[in-house]
C-alpha cells in the first residue's frame, strides 16, 4: 500500500510546468541550462523545482520518463483505431519520432547515463512490451508474422535509429523502417496491396 498522496491540484500544475519547459529547452538544445532558469521560464521558484526534482538529472530523468510513458500509451489507442498491422506500422514510425526526440535530448540524457538509474532498462522493457501487444495482436488478425518478439524487433528498430547522427536520417530511417515492416507482413495470409 502506499503512504504517497496526490499531488494538489497547483503542484501537479507546477510539475507539468517545469517538464515541459524542460522538455522544450532540452529539445532546443539548451542542455547547460541550469535548474535556476528552467524554474524561472516555467514560472515557478528554484525551490518548487527542487521539491519535484531533487536533481537536475531527477528533471531529466522526469522528462524522459514522461516520454516513454507517452508512447508506450499509443498502442491502446492505435489498436482502438486502425487495423492491427495498421497499428504496428504507426507505432514503429513512432519510434523513429522518439529516436529524433532521444537526439535532441542526448547530451541532456548523457548526465544519468552515468547514474545508477535505471531509467534506460525500463524504457527498453516497456517498448518491447508494447511491441509484443501489437505484434500479438497483428499475429491474431493473421496480418502479421508470429514469429517475431517485441524485443527483437526493438533490437532491429534501435539499428535503424542508430542514423540519428547523420544529417537527414529521419527520412531514410522511415523507408528502411516501411521495408522492416513489409518483412514483418511477409508469409502472412491477409498482406495488403
């Protein structure tokens, strides 16, 4: 059981305040910013920060987490509106988004690589979940292939994103995902056209 309580509605505010803010200066390239300016362009006190955050790579960590947590909702809701191979297929260009994300995030990330946190592992383990969901789900629809795990296709999916340090590598990464995908469609008995 836990002690922990809901947040009150104005720190709940104040929290979401500092991981968007957060996340947008992380994303624009402001990874140096300090926690004193994060605080201030999300309108809240140093010490509102610190009382969410005990660390700056606590907020890091946060906004990350938050990340993952964003696109590991998205197969519930693929699945309730596409096909389910319809639903795998958007939910690996969705990787490629969040490897675009990881990209402009890295040298933030860079600070709690060097953590004990195992924020790293998790998110691999909640992707590769979230794979098996829709590849199961595909599978049952005889849409896609069975003999795929979620964590194999994740292994495949992170090579493919490994591009991210070349200019332009989102486009190419989409096509050679749209072939992964064909791969996963291959020796089914429903392939599109």
């Amino acid at each position: 059981m836990s002690t922990s309580r809901p947040l009150r509605a104005d720190a709940r505010r104040n929290r979401e305040a500092l991981l968007t803010t957060a996340r947008e200066m992380f994303l624009g390239g402001e990874v140096d910013t300090g926690v004193e300016e994060i605080a201030r362009q999300a309108g809240v006190s140093v010490g509102t920060l610190y009382r969410h955050f005990a660390t700056r790579e606590a907020l890091i960590e946060a906004v990350y987490r938050q990340e993952v947590d964003e696109l590991c909702a998205a197969p519930a809701e693929l699945l309730g509106q596409h096909t389910p191979d319809e639903a795998l297929r958007r939910f690996l260009l969705l990787l490629v988004d969040h490897a675009a994300i990881g990209k402009g995030m890295s040298e933030a990330l860079e600070s709690i690589m060097t953590t004990d946190s195992p924020v790293f592992d998790d998110a691999r383990t909640r992707m590769a979940q979230s794979l098996d969901h829709l590849l199961g789900a595909g599978a049952a629809a005889a849409t896609i292939r069975g003999d795929v795990t979620g964590r194999t296709l994740l292994r495949a999916m992170g090579g493919i994103c490994e591009m991210r340090a070349v200019d332009g590598w989102q486009e190419e990464a989409r096509h050679i995902t749209a072939i992964l995908f064909d791969g996963l469609r291959h020796g089914t008995s429903k392939v599109r056209a």
